[in-house]
C-alpha cells in the first residue's frame, strides 16, 4: 500500500537532469538508470493505486447513496398509503 507522502517523497527523489558529461565506470552508469526505473515504476504504480482507490471510493459512495435515498423513498412512499 502506497501513502500519499510516500508518492510525494518518490517524486522529490527524482534525479536531476545533468547538462555536463560524467565519465564513470561501466556498472555505476548501470546501476543508477536500474534505480532511476524502479523509482519511476514505483511512482506509476503509486499513482494507479491511488486512482483505483479514488474510483473505488466515489463507486462505493454513490451506492450507499443510492440506498440511502432508495430506502428513503421507500419510506415515504409507505407512510403516505392509509388502508
């Protein structure tokens, strides 16, 4: 599960473009893009759950908002009808 601060803190750890050359070994060149792609995986995955959760969410609302005013409907209706 992905908290809103910790998407935040992924996205402020993004790394900043460079405009100058660095020369660096073979393997640490390597290294820093594996970590720079599960740093934006993470990010992405992040931001799906939380737009699954927000449609989710706004799904389960306008259920229970529809039960609601069904059953008030339906109580209303009820009280109105005098054998």
């Amino acid at each position: 599960m992905v908290t809103k601060e910790q998407l935040m803190q992924l996205r402020a750890n993004r790394a900043v473009p460079h405009a100058k050359l660095e020369y660096n070994m073979d393997g640490a060149s390597h290294i820093v893009s594996s970590l720079e792609m599960d740093r934006e995986r993470d990010i992405k995955l992040g931001e799906l759950a939380m737009r699954d959760a927000l449609l989710h969410m706004r799904q389960e609302y306008a259920l229970s908002r529809h039960d609601g005013l069904a059953r008030v409907h339906f109580n209303h209706t009820t009280t109105e009808i005098k054998p």
